[in-house]
C-alpha cells in the first residue's frame, strides 16, 4: 500500500509568545516492511529544525522560535509505502522459540519492553483478573492475540472518558478509554507476564466501509517480540492485527516516549487544533 499523510498541529495561544522551543515526533520510520518515500515539514511562522534519532531509534525535529508569534503551525506531508503480511496466525510456539523466549539473554536484551512504566503500571490484583478470563499465557502468541480480542470485547472506546495522562490502572477500572488507552492496558498485562512488548504511535488508514477507528488523528497500537521472527503488530482497538493500514511513526515504552509535538514558551494559556488525514495512493 502507498499513502500521503497531511498531518497538521495549530497552537492558538491566549498572548503573544515571545519564545518557544519545540520538538516533534512526526516522521515515519523506514524498515524493512515500511519505506518513507518522501517527507516534509512545514512550521509557521518559519523556523528551520535540527534533526536528531533518540534511543527508540525515532526520529525527532527540534526549532526555536525568536520573534513574538501568537499562532504556530507544524504541518507534516509524508509519502509512504508498507507491505506487511498476516503472520501471527501462521506461527508455531516450537520447542526452540519456547528455549529462546525464555533464555537470560532475550529476557535481557528487550529488558526496556518487559518493565512498567508509570503510564502502563497496574497492580498485581488487576492483572491477575484479566489473565484468569483471558487464559494460559504459557504460549505467549496465543496469549497476546487472545487479549487484544478480549480487551476489544470488553473495553467501550470512549474519547470522554480519559485524557493524555490517564494510567493503565486507573483505565482498566473504568474499561472505557481511547486507542493510547487500550495500549497501556495491554503492555501492563503483557509485561507482567514477562512478554516483551512496545508502544507504537502512527496512522490508520481506514478506507470506505470500514469499521476501523483511528483515521482522525494519531492512533497506537501494541507490538510483541517473537523469538527468531520480529516485532508483531496487535491493534487492541480494532481487534486486528496491524498490517499495511498501519503506519508507523514512533516506538517506545509508552506514550510519553512518543509524544508527537512538546514545547515550552514565554506567554499564556493554549488551544490546540489537530487534523490528520490519510489518502491511499496505490493499492
């Protein structure tokens, strides 16, 4: 699949800023399921960033603006391709897996996926609850295919009902929230079950005469580490498994490592007005 991806952030602020200092999180990665054919940003009023990769291998502009502005535009354009096929339902937990999963040496090296994080932490009580109805998580696929579709059964997509701060523990109480939501929950439960798994933030792309949600802004997703065969993409809101819809910007431990825009200023209070759109180019 190839798409274009116009994504545009507005600040409105109450007073004129007379500085501010910005970062943001907007170009998609490349790998070798997904291809960034073109990129480019547009900031108003003008101001030229300093690129840089954090150590969630994502891609981070920041700029600086002097002169006294009351409005500030970031508008991304991005060309990009993905091909990414079903796997999951085709994988085998063999008896070498198994022995991978649980070496030292795995567990170690995607240590940073396997802890808690303020944003993802639940307690061991509310874990357990969900394990017990979703079942055996001794094969570690099954388990996180069978919780993304009983989180997609019991949880209400609500964008009332939480905010960008809201926890994992505080979200699996109420089991109403948004697409950032239902990620925090399934990497608590995943991480305490010793299955290593990342927070990812991007699009969807989501067609006619779909049931998908997620088109209107950034969405995010889930992804788990199979021993010999990757990072898999789970989509816990839309009870997929994320394929070429699924566009990838940012990975990380949770949101807070992939936040799309962040800032400080001199000045009032803000607004912000987020639009994102996604056009298919080719199939």
């Amino acid at each position: 699949m190839k798409a274009e991806i116009i994504h545009t952030n507005r600040f409105y602020y109450e007073t004129a800023v007379e500085q501010s200092l910005n970062s943001f999180r907007l170009k998609p990665k490349t790998d070798e399921l997904q291809r960034l054919l073109s990129y480019r940003a547009d900031i108003n009023p003008a101001s030229t960033t300093a690129q840089q990769v954090d150590i969630w291998g994502n891609n981070v502009e920041t700029f600086f603006i002097a002169q006294s502005h009351q409005y500030l535009e970031i508008k991304t354009t991005s060309i990009i391709s993905v091909q990414r096929s079903p796997i999951i339902d085709h994988l085998d937990y063999t008896t070498e897996m198994k022995r991978i999963f649980h070496s030292e040496l795995f567990q170690n090296q995607y240590l940073a996926s396997l802890k808690q994080t303020p944003y993802t932490s639940i307690s061991f009580d509310q874990a357990e609850k969900v394990v017990t109805e979703v079942g055996d998580a001794s094969n570690p696929l099954v388990f996180s295919k069978n919780l993304m579709s009983y989180l997609f059964e019991k949880f209400t997509y609500d964008t009332d009902a939480t905010d960008v701060n809201t926890q994992a523990n505080t979200v699996i109480e109420s089991m109403r929230g948004v697409c950032q939501d239902y990620a925090h929950v399934m990497l608590g439960i995943l991480r305490s079950q010793k299955i290593p798994a990342r927070y990812v933030s991007g699009y969807l792309y989501v067609g006619e005469d779909s049931a998908l949600i997620g088109d209107a802004a950034s969405h995010a997703w889930v992804e788990i580490m199979a021993p010999g065969i990757g990072w898999i993409g789970l989509d816990p809101t839309n009870n997929v498994e994320a394929l070429e819809n699924h566009i990838i910007v940012c990975t990380g431990r949770d949101y807070a490592d992939v936040s799309p825009v962040e800032g400080v200023y001199r000045g009032g209070g803000q607004s912000l007005d987020v639009s994102v759109g996604v056009r298919l180019l080719e199939k």
